[in-house]
C-alpha cells in the first residue's frame, strides 16, 4: 500500500511538476540562464584587450598582474559553487539565481568605477563568485525540466551561452576599449545583466522538485494537522545541517568520486587551454602579425567558430546517439555513458590544434593558418565541455548542482592559474614547442572517456 505520509506528485501530468511545465515556460528559463550565462562567459574574457589600458593609467609594468587581474575573476567562479551549489538544494534556483544576478550585477558596476588595481582585483573576484550561480544552477535546472532523452539540445543552447560569450568578449572588447575606453567594456556588461536581471524577476519560476514538494508538504501539514507529512527527499536535518552537508558533498565529490575527479581535471585543462589562448593571441597578432589593438579581437573569431560549429554537432547527435545505444543494448536502459562517444571526438581534436596552432605561429605562416587551428581547439573544447556536463546531469540528476559545482571548482582554480604560467613557458620553449607540450597533455587525456565508457557503470 502506498506511505499516506508521503507527499509526491498528484499524478504523473502534475502541472506543478517542473517537467510538465509547459513547453513556452521551459524554453522561456533555458533561454534566461543561458543569457545570464553567455553574460558570465563574456565577462570572463572582454577585459583582455583592455588590460594594456589598465595597466597603463595606473602606471603598471607587472606582466603577471596583468594576466591576474583578467583569469583573477575565474578564480571567483572557483569560489562561488561551493556555497551557491547546496545554497540552490537547500533552498531551490530561484532565489539563489535572483542573489546571483544582482551581485553579478552590482559588482560589474564596482569594476567600471575601481579607482585603483587592488580594488579592481578585488572587483573582479567578487563579480566571479556571483557569475558562479549560473554555470552552477545552470545544468540543474534543465535536470529538473527537461527529460533525460531531450537533455542534449537543452545543454547545447545553455553551453553556447558560457563558450560563445568567452569568444564574443574579446571582439567586442577590443573595439570598445579603444573607442570608449576600458570602463565601457564593464559598462556594456552591467547593461546586459541589468537587462536579463530585470526579464529574471519577472519570468523566472522555481524548478527544483524537493523545494517544491516540501512548499507542498508544508502547506498540507498546515491545512491538514498531520505532522508526519513528508517527501521522499527529508533528510530529518536542520537548513544548517543540510547547507554544510551540501558543502562537504561538493568536496567529497571532487575528491573520492573518480568520475567527477577525472572530469573536472579534464575540463579543468580544456579552460585552462581557452584563458591561455586569451591572454597569448592578443600579443601574437599584435607583434608577430601587426594587428592594430581594435582588430586584434577577430583573431578570436576562430574559437568562435569552433564553438558554433561544437555546439551544433553535439546537439545533433547526442540525444541520437543516446537513443540508438539504448535500443543496441540488452538492457534498453539510458545510461549516462552513452553521452561520452562526443568527447572521445573532441578529445583528438585539441591535440591537433595545438599542434596547427603553435607551429604554424613559429613559422609566421599566413595569419589565417594559426586560426584555423584555433577552430579545431573550439570544436574539441565545446565537445568534451558539453558531454562532461550532460554526462554528470544524467548521472547525479538531483545532486546534478553538486556534481557540477565540484567540476566547477576545480575547472576554475586550474583555469586561473596555469595560464599564468604561458609566458614564462613560450618564453622558454617558444611558439612551437610550448603549444606541443600543451598538445602532449592533451593527448594524455584522450583515453578519459574511453574508459569511463566501457567501466563508468561500475565505478558510479
């Protein structure tokens, strides 16, 4: 007999279920925090260009403080999970989303008014931590919407929003800084997040199951008396008790789950690999190709059209390949593995742009050459990026923030600081060589999602 103390849904067309949401309302919320992360993507790198400027009106020459003041805000979003992750479990995406995007916003200002580089560092920090909330609640609200064999299309939109705004930013950097000055390029992006913010508070609606099963608990132990009314998600602990739980399990995460381990250093390197393209193709196409500092924003347009070109390969064939590999198998049930054959393409993919890149740089071959390699680095990178966060939506679903949270934090520490490293390394090395130790680890990490394929179903 079913628990009459269990608190569920009325029925499996539950219109107050977020799955069954109507379609308009789904689209509507991937559409919002895609736009607030394109946002985050955007101002991870539209600074770049506008660092020279910086550096000279406060009267700087420190070369690693330059590269800090643009990778110090993905330092941030390092930060920003750890809290924002069990703070969404706890008490669902639409507040915290809300908190999110008003400190995002609030923050983007202070960097358009820093009178001074400590306090634009500082700036930028605190605008990471709260660009975090999206690419944190970002994959758990298509978890709670979107159905397992239709998650593929949802994730592309969402990830075209952080890869695509990381290429935009540069471009429209560049023109802006020297046409307006630095403090625009911080300007144009409160306006944006303004924009979103505002579209936010008016459209947004909570997703999250447990939080809305709870409001319903709660309401019917009112209405009715009965105090043992409970859903299948109570764990019996205080807010407290469940927030430090929630922060503890996206550090357990990363640190005894292989699978999130393997997949964060993973995309920890394929950041690592973007920032490091943005703070080195700026002084490429400036002294080696005689780009003026307004156009030297197009040479990120190769990324761009890499992670466009990614972006639309995964979404037309991940959902297929999901399906097809579950009617092959005896089972006829959808595994989160049989998301990863995409990565295993991309993963072949970003040694042979670094390899294309760096030696067609070396030898000061036609501009378009290193471009080009450029693009095979964007289609790699948006690839693996995006089967890593539909394989860990399928495969933690409701603690699909967590897990993404714990890639989040790793991912951003390694994308923070290794490319303060690439000066000193091309310095060493030079073009050739240090874009092909970059293509050796690279080719290192090839095997990752070949083997979690074929053993991921044990290890989880």
């Amino acid at each position: 007999p079913p628990n009459s103390s269990l608190v569920t849904w009325s029925s499996p067309t539950d219109p107050s279920n977020p799955q069954n949401f109507p379609s308009l309302l789904r689209w509507t919320l991937i559409t919002l925090v895609s736009l607030v992360t394109f946002a985050a993507g955007l101002s991870s790198s539209m600074f770049a260009p506008a660092v020279p400027a910086v550096m000279a009106e406060f009267r700087s020459t420190n070369a690693a403080l330059a590269s800090f003041i643009v990778t110090v805000y993905v330092l941030g979003l390092a930060t920003g999970p750890l809290f924002f992750a069990p703070l969404s479990e706890l008490y669902g995406r639409l507040g915290v989303q809300h908190v999110g995007n008003l400190g995002f916003l609030l923050f983007t200002v202070a960097c358009a008014e820093a009178r001074g580089l400590g306090t634009l560092v500082a700036y930028r920090l605190l605008q990471g931590i709260f660009a975090a909330v999206p690419l944190t609640n970002g994959g758990g609200i298509i978890a709670d919407m979107v159905r397992q064999e239709e998650r593929g299309f949802a994730l592309a939109m969402f990830t075209l929003g952080l890869l695509f705004g990381s290429v935009v930013g540069p471009v429209g950097g560049g023109y802006l800084a020297a046409a307006e000055g630095w403090r625009w390029v911080f300007w144009v992006q409160a306006i944006l997040i303004g924009i979103v913010f505002l579209a936010s508070l008016i459209l947004w609606r909570e997703t999250y199951a447990p939080v809305l099963l709870e409001r319903k608990a709660a309401r019917l132990r009112l209405e009715t008396g009965n105090s043992t009314l409970r859903t299948k998600y109570d764990t019996g602990l205080s807010k407290t008790g469940y927030f430090k739980r929630g922060i503890s399990r996206v550090l357990k995460m990363l640190v005894f789950s292989p699978i999130v381990l393997a997949f964060a250093v993973y995309m920890g390197l394929m950041y690592s690999y973007f920032y490091l393209l943005v703070t080195i193709l700026t002084p490429i196409y400036e002294d080696v190709y005689g780009f003026s500092s307004s156009s030297v924003g197009l040479s990120f347009l190769g990324i761009g059209v890499g992670f466009l070109l990614g972006q639309v390969a995964f979404a037309a064939t991940s959902d297929r390949i999901l399906k097809h590999l579950t009617e092959r198998s005896q089972e006829k049930e959808m595994k989160p593995e049989y998301r990863l054959p995409p990565a295993i393409v991309g993963g072949i993919c970003m040694p042979i742009a670094f390899f294309w890149f760096g030696w067609s740089a070396h030898a000061r071959a036609h501009w378009v050459l290193p471009i080009i390699g450029t693009c095979f680095l964007g289609f790699g990178n948006s690839l693996i990026i995006m089967t890593i966060q539909s394989y860990s939506i399928d495969a933690f679903t409701v603690y699909a923030a967590s897990a993404l949270g714990a890639n989040t934090v790793l991912r951003s520490v390694m994308a923070a600081t290794l490319p303060l490293a690439a000066p000193k390394m091309f310095d060493t090395l030079g073009l050739g060589w240090g874009n092909s130790l970059l293509a050796f680890l690279a080719l290192a990490m090839v095997p990752i999602p070949w083997l979690l394929y074929i053993y991921g179903e044990r290890i989880r």
